[in-house]
C-alpha cells in the first residue's frame, strides 16, 4: 500500500516541480469542460428559435361558394399564420419563393393552389377532389431543418382541417337544423291537404246519394273536381319537398354515424389507458403505505410520483367525460348519462385521493406521524377506481359503444320510416291526378254523365281513402315527430365538436426546461469520456524509476499508484464542467448537488475503464477506448431515442457505460425516479469493480503476453 501511495505522491511531486508538465495537466482539466459548454451552449434552445427559419407561404386560392356562402380557405389560413410566429412565414408570390428556395433563402415552401377551396368544398357534392397544399422543400441546406419544416407543413395542414370543418360544419349543421324546422312547417299543410281531402271525400258521398236526381248533383260535383284539381300542384309540391327533407336528413344521419363511430377506438383506447394506470396507481399506494411504515426517507418522493399519476387519471377521465357529453348533445339523448355518471365518480374519488396524499406529504413534512387511516381510506378509493374502469372497459360495447349506434340508428330508421310514409302519399297522387282527369268530362244534361258518375264516384270515394290514410300516417306517426326533433340542433355546439372532437391535455412530468438542458447529460457524459482518452494520451500509464530498477513495482502497484493520479485529474474534470454547467450555463437542474456528484462518479467509472485499457493493452487499448467512444455516441440514446436507431445499436445499448452515465445525470436534472437511478448508479459500480479487478489480476500475464508486440510497436518510428 505504501508503495501505491508513494508512485501517488511522486507523480504530485512531478506535476507541481515541472512547470510544462503542470500547463498540460491544467489543460487536460480544462478542455473537456470547454467541449461540453461549447456544445450545449450551441444547442441551447433551437426549437424555441425556429420562428427565424424562413419559409416562404404562396396562396393562389380564388376561393369557392357553398350554399351561398362565400369562403376562402386560404385566405383563413394566411391570416391565422400571421399570428403564429413558431416559423418565419413570408407571403410572396411563386416565382419569389421558387427562386428563394432553390438559392437557399427559403428552407421550404408552402403553396395553396387556386382551387384549394373549391377541391375542399367537393365533399358535399357528388364528386369528391381531395384539396392538396404543395410542400417543398431544400433538404440539401441544413439536416435538422427540414425535420422542422415539415413540422410546419403538417401544422399547416391541422389547422386547415380544423378551419375547414368548422366552416363547412357550421353550414351543414344549420342546413340540418333548418331541414328540422322547414319539415316543421310543412307539417301543417298536410293537416290541412288532411281536413280538405276529408271534406272532398264527404261531398262525393253526398253527391253518391243524389247524383241520380239530376243536374245539381252534376254541378255540385264539377265544383269539388275543380277545386281538387286546382289544390293538386300544392298538395305535391308539399309531399314533394317533405320527401326531399326527409332524404337529406337520412344521408347526413347516416355521415354523421360514420364519424362518430371513429371515434369508438379513440374512446376505447382512452378506457384501458385509465384502468391500466389506476392499477398502477393501486400498486403504488399500496408500496407507499408499506414505506411509510418502514421508512419516511422515499416516501416524499413516492407521494409526488403517485399524485402525478393520479392527476394523469383525472386529466384522462375528465377527456372521456367531454366527449362522451358531446356525443350526447349532438344526439339529443341521454344514452351514455351511465357512463358519464361512472367517470364523474372516478374524479371524485381521484380529487379525493389526491387531498389525502397533500395532507401526508404536510405532515411528513411537518415531522409529523402521517395518517395510516387516510392513506388506507385512500387505497379503498383508488381500488374502487379499478374496479370502475375494469367495469367501464369490459362492457364498453353494451354501454358505450352500442349507445351510440342505437341513437344514430334510430335516427336512421326514423328518418327512413318517414320517407317511406311520404313516398307511399306521392305514390297515390297519380292515381287522385287520372281520376280528376277521368271526371274532367261532366256536363250537365246528359243521361251519359249521370251513368258516369255512377261508375266513378264509388272508384274515386276510393282513391280519396288510400291517399288520405296516406297523408294522416305521416301526420300521425311519433316517427315524424321524433325526426323534427332529433334534426333541430345547437350549430355552433356541434361544429366545435366537429373541429375538435378530441382535446389534447398536456401533463409533463420530470420537465426540462430547454434543449440545452436535455443534451446536457449526453454532453457531459461525452466529455468526461474524451478526458479520459486525453489523458490516456498525454501521460502513459507506466512507472519509469530513475536510477532504480524497474522491479521495484510490482504491476499491480504501478496500476493503482498511477490509477489515483489519473483519478484525481478526472475528478478535476468532472468537477469543473459540473460547476460550469451550473453557474457559468446556468442548466436548469432539479438536485445541482446530485448533478455534480454523479458527474464525479461516473469520470471515476470512465477513468479506470480506458486506463485499465491503456494500462494493459497500451497503444491497443487507447485504439480500443476510441471505438468504444464511437460506439457509445451512437449507441447510448444520448441524442435520439434508441427504439429509432438500427437493430446493432438497440443490441449494444444495455452494455454501454454512456448508456448509464447519461442516464443518471438526467434523473438529477429533471427529478429523481429512485429505481433508475439505483439501477444507474449499480450497473456504474459494476463496470468499477470489474475494471479494476480484472487490471490487478490480469495485468501482469497480458503484459508479458503482449511485450514482444507492443516492444516492436514502440520501436518503429511511427508510435511512441
């Protein structure tokens, strides 16, 4: 051990006796600082700036009517860009912009074509033109860039939609809200068309009994075909257009089921979501209540994580609570009221559970005993909040999803009962139009007309019967009614709807608070590495004896007394980009003080990784201790999300160091979750131990192995 510590000692000695030496051990402390600050400051916060990349905006759109409304879609989406400010948006004509992005001025434009709102507006006719907004971009200009101009592109084409539904929404919602009323009206002319034909009906049968008698039956009969005859364009025009309503209310009944029903996975989707993470909130009360019984020391940090799932399960519920409240304003039902009335439930408990765990974590904040009554009054709530979610998925079909189907459905059906009410009443007016025809031939001394009339009025008594039945089931029917009310609706509450019919609410946990602050453990992490490496290069990892024999170390001391200097500059290093990142780059960080001490650990972990490599290997492991650098920048997750990289990384990712050092440093950053931080900080200690262990037991046998190679190596006049 003495022998350890005086190689330690003498190395000190060197560096504080020898003036260059001391230059180049304060820069190998110094530059890998400077590699980290440069980098993080360098990508501080560029998804903040992206308002100054330039993207230049085209719109040729002439515009477009619909339903005597005039609109522009582009001219909509030109003046909701010039209020967001997230790109560098230009308005200039097409030869500028093509100009602009084949030079480089513009990274991308964005081009909406003459026809945009027409193409757009073809969705309530016959022939559908899907509308087309032209994306270019230069990709050669900048890697990142068009990442984030494609942002915009897709952003572009959301709030199109957004616009475009709701424009288009509000005209098809207040054209079926009028279809509700215009059938309203026309529901008293067929009472009345009613009453008339009942009273033409009652003076045949009066004619009937005396036409035998003479000419006054004859005129008195005339008089009722002329006047039958004269009612008969408004009789159809009546039953005509109460068709043509009911048929337009049955088609956008039957669009408006198909879009409900895509919601019904999105509903779903959201239930299971609830009834996975209220188990997981179940389970974690239960460890709470078990550490709050054993130990207070986690339990703060507990009652933070599981309140943040809790308020994630009321955001969750509170989600599935509007939509389905909005389903049943457009339905005008009251169908999924059950499930409504089980979700409110879940929030009640929730906001419950989520008092009782501020109050503990007061009271363990206030060195006081915690209520163990409270946190299990708690566990009963957030079990019953399982037990609802598990009800509400397990039978979403029968109370959700068939709900739903069954109102449209009846919709449909009631629609389709009217129409065929009313086509049965057009199918009787050419039957009333050839007998009015027939009848047109009466004159008034003639034996032929008496003998006529006998023929006919029975006949026409009975074609009078058929068509008033007709006309009083449409009236009569509970159908008609129920259509009337089922199409008078809120426009303005169901177009909101249909614009959004799902609200994204945004709960971050463990936030960062800009890029820079992100890529700060990557960053780091990567600079203690190449520290590392400049050490390994710049100081060798032998003891040279002057005046005295070689022999006088054995290897295992020259390892651990060359070790500790090695280690103490790397402490340096990480030391001074920890305090620079928080004072001099001011990284926002949860636990500055954990940062600094993760960062020290891990440059020690690094340290005995790459001089243990060196120390046996020689110029090899520098070599070796560089492809591992390459590997770990790739491989790590530092940057993109492993899951996105190639299938060879994916396998490596477990058994690099990087991926645990980075890893660690970010639970200092943005909070702590203790089981990945001990599971860091145990992978790192593992990684440790192995170093320095196989160096003390295997340096000696693979030196020998590797002396007549690295003898010829050092030799050549190439290496050193």
């Amino acid at each position: 051990m003495t022998k350890i510590f005086k190689v330690f000692y003498d190395d000190i000695k060197d560096i504080f006796t020898n003036f260059a030496l001391l230059i180049v051990v304060l820069a190998l402390c110094i530059l890998p600082s400077l590699y980290a600050w440069f980098n993080i400051y360098a990508s501080w916060d560029p998804y903040g700036n992206t308002g100054n990349i330039p993207i230049a905006v085209v719109n040729k759109d002439k515009g477009t009517t619909l339903s005597d409304k005039n609109i522009n879609v582009g001219d909509q989406v030109v003046k909701k860009l010039k209020d967001n400010d997230a790109l560098g948006w230009e308005f200039v004509n097409s030869d500028y912009a093509r100009k602009g992005l084949e030079n480089g001025k513009y990274y991308a434009t964005i081009e909406i074509p003459s026809s945009f709102s027409e193409d757009l507006a073809s969705i309530l006719s016959k022939k559908t033109t899907k509308a087309k907004i032209i994306y270019s971009v230069n990709e050669k200009i900048n890697a990142i860039a068009p990442k984030i101009t494609d942002k915009g592109a897709s952003s572009i084409q959301s709030q199109v939609n957004s616009e475009f539904i709701k424009t288009v929404g509000e005209i098809a919602f207040t054209l079926l809200n009028d279809t509700g009323v215009k059938l309203q009206e026309e529901l008293p002319k067929l009472t009345k068309i009613e009453t008339s034909l009942i009273d033409v009906k009652n003076k045949f049968a009066t004619i009937d009994n005396t036409v035998k008698y003479g000419s006054e039956s004859i005129e008195k009969m005339n008089g009722v075909i002329n006047s039958l005859n004269k009612n008969m364009p408004l009789i159809e025009k009546t039953i005509t257009t109460a068709s043509d309503l009911s048929s337009d209310a049955s088609s956008f009944l039957q669009n408006t089921q198909n879009n409900l029903s895509d919601l019904g996975p999105i509903i779903k989707r959201d239930l299971q979501i609830l009834n996975s993470v209220s188990a997981s909130a179940a389970n974690s009360a239960s460890a709470l209540i078990e550490a709050i019984n054993s130990n207070y020391e986690d339990a703060p940090q507990r009652i933070d994580d599981l309140t943040s799932k809790l308020n994630n399960l009321h955001n969750v519920s509170n989600n599935i609570v509007g939509l389905l409240t909005k389903i049943n304003q457009i339905t005008n039902g009251q169908h999924l009221n059950d499930s409504i009335n089980k979700l409110n439930t879940i929030n009640s408990k929730l906001e419950t559970s989520i008092n009782i765990l501020n109050t503990v974590k007061s009271q363990i904040e206030a060195n006081e005993q915690p209520s163990l009554t409270k946190l299990n009054s708690m566990l009963t709530l957030l079990n019953d909040v399982n037990s609802i979610t598990s009800n509400l998925v397990n039978n979403y079909d029968s109370t959700i999803k068939n709900p739903i189907n069954k109102i449209l459905n009846q919709g449909i059906g009631v629609s389709e009962n009217v129409g065929e009410l009313l086509k049965n009443a057009q199918a009787e007016i050419p039957k009333v139009k050839s007998l009015l025809a027939s009848l047109s031939g009466f004159s008034e001394n003639a034996e032929g007309t008496i003998a006529l009339a006998n023929e006919k009025i029975p006949e026409a008594k009975a074609i009078l019967n058929d068509f008033i039945d007709a006309i009083s089931k449409i009236n009569n029917s509970e159908d008609t009614k129920d259509l009337i009310n089922f199409l008078k609706n809120d426009v303005m509450t169901n177009v909101d709807f249909l614009k959004s019919p799902v609200d994204i609410v945004q709960k971050t946990i463990y936030p960062m608070t800009n890029y820079g602050a992100s890529m700060t453990p990557f960053y780091t992490t990567l600079c203690l590495w190449v520290g590392i490496l400049l050490l390994t290069s710049l100081l060798t990892t032998e003891v040279h004896v002057k005046g005295e024999d070689d022999d006088e170390y054995k290897p295992y001391q020259v390892y651990l007394g060359r070790g500790l200097t090695f280690l103490s500059i790397a402490l340096i290093q990480a030391l001074i980009v920890s305090l620079g990142n928080i004072f001099i780059l001011k990284v926002h960080m949860d636990n500055p003080l954990l940062f600094t001490m993760i960062a020290l650990f891990v440059s020690a972990v690094f340290n005995f990784i790459v001089y243990s490599l060196v120390s046996i290997f020689g110029n090899i492991g520098k070599a070796v201790g560089v492809i591992l650098l390459v590997l770990q920048v790739a491989g790590s997750g530092g940057t993109f999300p492993i899951q996105v990289t190639p299938k060879f990384f994916q396998m490596i990712y477990p058994f690099l160091p990087f991926t645990y050092g980075i890893s660690a440093m970010r639970e200092a950053i943005g909070g702590v979750y203790m089981p990945n931080l001990t599971r860091d900080i145990s992978v790192l200690l593992i990684f440790l131990i192995l170093s320095i262990v196989i160096n003390i037991f295997l340096k000696a046998p693979i030196n020998k192995l590797f002396h007549k190679f690295i003898s010829k190596l050092e030799g050549s006049r190439l290496t050193e």
